[in-house]
C-alpha cells in the first residue's frame, strides 16, 4: 500500500474515469485531491475522505491556483492525473470544418492548454520531490484514447486536442525520464485494437498499475485492453 503522505491531484472529475481513479488511489492509499469547476457537486460517498478543489482547466491562472491550493493542504503531488476532455461535433458529421472556430478554441483550451498548464506545475513540484528523495518516482498519467492515431471528422476537436496531449506527454518523456519522472498517454483499446467501450475501473486499475510498475515501463504511450477473465493486458502498437 502507498505511503499516506503520497498525494493524487485529478484534474477532471467526470463520472465514469475520474471518479473511479479516485476511489482507486483512495484504496490504494493515497490523500486524493480531485480538481473539478463545480466540486460541490460531488456527492459520492465513498469520497468523502477526498480534498476537492475548484478548476477550470481551460484558465491557465486557474490551474495555477489548485495546484497551489492542493500543495498548502496536503502536498506536493506525487501523481498527477489529467482526465479533463471537452469535445464539439460538427454540424455535418462528414465535414469536420463545420464547428466554429470559437467553440474549437473552447475545446483546445481544455484537451491541450489546460494540460500543458498542469505538466508545467506538477513538472515543478516533481522535481521538488526529487530533491527532497531521490527514490520517489513521480508520474503524470493523461487520460488518452485512439482518436490521434485513427482519426475521425467527427472528432475533429477532441482528436486534435488528444493529439497534443500525446504529444507533450512525449516530449515529457523524452525530457525527463532520465531524471526519475514518469510521463504516460494511457488509452483502452478493443481486444481487436480499435475504439473500445470507456470503463472507468478498468482505467483506474490500469492507472494504478502504471504507477506501481507492473505496466508500461519506459514508453510513454500505453494501450490496454481487459481479457476475458477481466484482466487488464498491455497492447502492443
């Protein structure tokens, strides 16, 4: 089980993956902070021994500020998970230029900037980390999916955001795994290697297994699929 002193920042709180990856990291023994814009809204339970925060990841001062807020209260993340997402479909779904350029912004602000602005605070408080002990292991894990490498006209939006964020979380890999940081895009796929049904255990225990070393390794993409006997297995790409 985790240290008690290790701590989780969410960023994104939907229903399905972010609730189910805090619930995970709770188990596991973490103090979870998960970042959403209307955190009162969470009634769940089972999270009742979770810090929530306020954010609105598509303002770069705004992420600034949770993650200030979550480091004064329970400390510098260790972890950082980014599972905030925001899609526009076009009018046409054969023609991916009939969204409006303002709504392409709104969504690119969230999927790619807001993302951007949480690797460069959690990057900071890694390497803190690692000063402090060098046998910590930090890792940023993004909630990914299969739409930068099968894309769609109607994903034009989240698949151009997903296709940034893949790419920061590469050149993050690139960058920093020498120094001791993890950086992970993490998407399920069909046993088959296509688009999959969105499970939210299945990510959480697959994000837990990152962190924990049994998956993934040094490459910063991981695709995963879950077997018959319900076991998360690695997939090859």
């Amino acid at each position: 089980m985790a240290s008690a002193s290790k701590v989780v920042f969410i960023l994104g709180a939907g229903p399905r993956i972010g609730m189910a990856v805090a619930k995970r990291f709770l188990k596991d023994g973490y103090k979870v902070a998960i970042g959403k814009r209307n955190p009162q809204s969470l009634q769940d339970p089972e999270l009742k021994d979770m810090y929530s925060v306020a954010v609105d990841v598509s303002q770069p001062s705004s992420v600034a500020s949770a993650f200030k807020e979550v480091t004064e209260n329970l400390g510098i993340p260790q972890l950082v998970v980014y599972n905030a997402a925001l899609a526009t479909f076009p009018a046409d779904p054969t023609n991916p230029f009939t969204v409006a350029p303002d709504s392409f912004q709104q969504d690119i602000a969230v999927n790619a900037t807001g993302a951007y602005a949480a690797l460069y605070h959690a990057t900071t408080g890694f390497l803190q980390l690692k000063e402090q002990d060098r046998t910590v292991a930090p890792a940023f894990i993004a909630t990914g999916n299969l739409t930068p490498f099968m894309p769609k006209p109607l994903f034009v939006t989240l698949g151009t955001g997903k296709s940034a964020l893949a790419y920061l979380i590469n050149i993050a890999n690139k960058a920093y795994r020498e120094r001791g940081l993890r950086f992970y895009y993490v998407a399920k796929t069909s046993p088959l290697g296509g688009p999959p049904q969105v499970d939210g255990p299945e990510y959480a225990e697959a994000f837990s297994q990152i962190v924990k070393g049994e998956l993934g390794g040094e490459e910063w993409e991981v695709r995963f699929t879950v077997n018959n006997e319900g076991n998360i297995v690695e997939i090859s790409h």
